[in-house]
C-alpha cells in the first residue's frame, strides 16, 4: 500500500492501527458536539466513524482499518457513552463490512472514485440483513436502511470526496 514504510518500522502496525482509532474516536466525538438537526445526530449525517478506516484501507492496509474497526465503536461506546449499546454492535458489523468493501474494491479497481460511497451503502445492506434477523434496534429493517441512506447524504458525499482526492493523489504520485 501507500504507507509501507509504516509497516517496515518495528512498531509501524501498531502506530497505524492506533493512528487510526485516535482518528476514529475523535472525528465522531467533534461531530457529536454539533447538535442535531430535526432529531438526527450529525454522526448520522456526517459519516465520522467512516473517513479514517478509508483512508487507512487505501493508504496503509486493510488489515490496519480492520483492526480500529472493530475496536472503535465500542471504545466511543466506553469513553464518550455513544453510540447506544445495540448500535454498537451494528456500526461495529457495519465498520467491517465497510473496510472490508473498501479493501477488496480497491485492489480490484484502484481508480474508481465511487469506493466508498459505494462500501457504505454494502455496510448499510448488511446491517438491513442482520436487522432483518435480529432486530437490535427498534425499526423495522426497511426504515433503518432508509433512513439511514437518505440521512446520510452529506457524509456520502464526504466520502465521495475523500475517495476522488485520494484517486486523484494515488494517481498523480504513480502510488500503488
């Protein structure tokens, strides 16, 4: 990846990996703290939790995003009280099966510019399945996933952008 030198350092994984779930606590915790709009937590909107697993799963690896993804829900769950219980463990299902959307398109197509607006909304599909199983939460599966995407539309748009400056990075630095 991008960031290899990282990992040649005796401590690199776990730098970035800590890196990384500093990046994933804090983002949501400043978002947090801007109110929300007719109900909606701006960690709803906003999309927080999800720039810096994307950007270690393009820059670093996918095995760092992986690592800080699966800690980091239920770290902002211990140290700043959100999100509740139940959506912890859905954003932690959906945090993977983002970075793991996120790694293997980008090995697949490394130029597309859709990644992560694209690895959202499988994240958003897995947790409508696993609702539709186990409902953790109090909405009907339908409504969440709904919800959920139109909601989101300025963090998907962040995401966007992430991934087409990023595309654009990689490119015009030759990086692979």
């Amino acid at each position: 990846m991008y960031l290899t030198a990282v990992q040649k350092h005796k401590y690199g994984q776990i730098s970035a990996v800590m890196a990384t779930l500093v990046a994933m606590i804090i983002l949501p915790f400043l978002v947090h703290l801007i109110p929300p709009i007719n109900g909606v937590p701006m960690g709803a909107r906003l999309l927080p939790l999800f720039y810096a697993p994307f950007l270690a799963a393009i820059l670093i690896n996918g095995r760092t995003a992986l690592l800080a993804g699966l800690l980091a829900p239920t770290l902002n769950y211990l140290i700043i009280g959100q999100p509740t219980l139940e959506l912890t463990f859905l954003l932690t299902i959906e945090v993977i099966v983002f970075t793991v959307a996120v790694t293997l398109m980008y090995h697949k197509w490394p130029n597309l510019v859709l990644i992560a607006p694209l690895a959202y909304l499988a994240a958003k599909i897995a947790s409508f399945l696993l609702l539709a199983i186990w409902p953790l939460i109090p909405a009907p599966p339908w409504n969440y996933l709904a919800s959920s995407i139109s909601n989101a539309w300025p963090g998907i748009l962040i995401l966007l952008i992430l991934n087409i400056i990023l595309v654009q990075h990689v490119n015009r630095h030759n990086v692979t």
